[in-house]
C-alpha cells in the first residue's frame, strides 16, 4: 500500500466492515465543519465542485489494486472530506463497477443531493450513507456548521427525490452527541424526515473517536437505544468495529501512516486489520512517533494515533 496515494487500507468501518478508502479531496475539502468530525476542523467548507486528483491516477491505482490484493467488503468514497465534491466520482464508482464484483459505498453528508448530476452519479454505488444529525436550519448551523449556500430544506428535498429514484441500499447515519442533539423531540423529527424516505438501515453513531471540538461526549448506548424507538426501519445501535481473523491484511509502516492521515486509531484497530503482530504494529507507531509523522490522543480513557 505504500505507493497509493488516493486509495488506502482496507480500513476497520463499524458500518461496512472491511472497507477499501478511495480518497478524491484533499484534507478538509468539505461542504460542513462538523463539531464531531475525526479529521478536525474544516478550515472553509466549500461548495465548489472540481477534479481535486486526477481521475485517470485514481483508477489507475484501483487497477493496481484490483490485480494484486482485490480483498475488501467494499470500495468505499471517504476519506479527507465530501467525496461527491469531486466533479468525476461518477467515472471512477463506473470503473469500479465494470472491473469488480466487490460492492462500493459512498459515505456522503447529503450536501449535494439536490443537485440532479450528483443524484445521477451517485446512482452507481451499491450503497449510498448519508448522514442526518439535525432536524432543521438552527441545529444544521450548530452540528455541521455548513458552507452558507447549503439549506437544511435543500439537504431534506435532495434525499426525498434520490431515495425515489436510487435502486441500491439507502443507509442513513444519524451521529449524536451528549447534550447537543439527544434530547427526544429533536430526535422524533430527525425520524419523522427518515421515515418519509425508502431506506435500508438507520444507523445511531455516537463520539469513538477524538473529535474536532473539545469537551463532546458520546451518548451512553442505553440512552440511544431509548432515542430510537420511533424509527422505521429499526435502529441499528453501531459498536467498534471486530475484524474478521481470516481476513487480515499485510500492512506496512507507510501503510500504517496512510490510515493515520485518515482517521485516528487505536493500536488494537490497527493490530485487527493487518496481519501482522502487536509487537510489529507497536514497532510501527514508535517509529512514526520518532519521525513526528503522527501524534497521539486520548479520548475515553483510549489512546489514538493521527498523522501530523
């Protein structure tokens, strides 16, 4: 994996499993700055649509990649920011879907979906997450902290119109957080919005790791079972993610980094989806530790690593 510059892992996801991440945007190219965000604070969320890498290396690695490891549950957008943001995610989701039989994902904000290009690209993914943490404009401006074009009705009318018209798996993410957006009535409208919708699954995800604000605090699992019970579908209550034993992966140092420029883990996560040893994963965090490449935090009483 050291060569890749746009894809990485596959990564552990507590929603997809074993997830191959394909990474169009640079760091922080994103249409919110949530409160909650892994990767930090959005410097200026954007809503300008560019091919931010170019689309030919993209699949070129994919191609390297499907003809030499070709193991994962999915390939996945995600990454360092809004991945439909990238003006071409549609002919990289159509080469992956021509080239492989491994499903694809895309985990979106739903930012765009009102726009009728995106809602026609994003029709090639096997399974399309979005995220939907507030109920209107006020809890949208304090949660996400959106670009100022971005409207929660906007965001409301994008998905109504796409969970008509798409024929794969519609998933929706709702992330709360203690004292911010778990409180019963906000909630019961954020399931009155998904209950309109055609969808597969609702998820509740709450605060693993370290966020970009200070002081959040996830929502104990008891109060998030309570908060569900007015959805339909049922409510998925998402744990950490445990890999599968049989299906590890040979990692490397520059591996290990590449996952740590994407998200915080743990040394346990990091053990879990390679194959390799806690003495070779820990040999690997010192080492990038004396190259001031990553940095670590503490987050519930756990130790996580990120690239600097």
């Amino acid at each position: 994996m050291e060569n890749y510059k746009y894809i990485f892992g596959p990564v552990p996801s507590r929603r997809l499993g074993r997830s191959l991440g394909v990474d169009l945007v640079p760091l922080k190219t994103c249409s919110f700055d949530c409160i909650f965000c892994q990767l930090g604070r959005t410097p200026e969320p954007t809503m300008q649509r560019m091919e931010y890498v170019p689309t030919e290396s993209v699949i070129q690695e994919l191609e390297q990649w499907l003809e030499t490891s070709n193991q994962a549950d999915f390939i996945t957008l995600s990454g360092s920011g809004e991945p439909t943001l990238h003006s071409k995610f549609g002919e990289i989701m159509q080469f992956v879907k021509d080239h492989s039989e491994i499903p694809t994902a895309i985990l979106t904000n739903g930012s765009l979906l009102s726009i009728p290009e995106i809602r026609e690209q994003a029709q090639l993914a096997n399974m399309l997450k979005v995220s939907l943490s507030a109920w209107d404009q006020a809890s949208l401006e304090k949660i996400n902290r959106p670009h100022s074009e971005v409207s929660f009705n906007d965001i409301i009318k994008g998905l109504r119109q796409f969970s008509t018209e798409y024929k794969g798996s519609l998933m929706i993410e709702v992330f709360l957080i203690q004292g911010i957006n778990d409180h019963q009535e906000g909630v019961s409208k954020i399931a009155e919005y998904i209950n309109e919708l055609d969808v597969e699954k609702v998820q509740f995800n709450t605060i693993i790791r370290p966020p970009a604000e200070k002081g959040l605090q996830a929502v104990p699992a008891e109060k998030l079972q309570e908060l569900s019970q007015d959805f339909n579908p049922d409510v998925e209550i998402v744990t950490d993610y445990k890999a599968n034993p049989d299906k590890r992966i040979t990692s490397s140092v520059n591996s290990v980094l590449a996952l740590l420029k994407r998200r915080p883990c743990t040394i346990e996560e990091l053990i879990e989806v390679s194959g390799r040893s806690s003495i070779e994963v820990e040999d690997s965090i010192r080492e990038l530790l004396q190259r001031n490449a990553i940095k670590m935090f503490r987050q519930d009483g756990k130790e996580y690593y990120l690239a600097q």
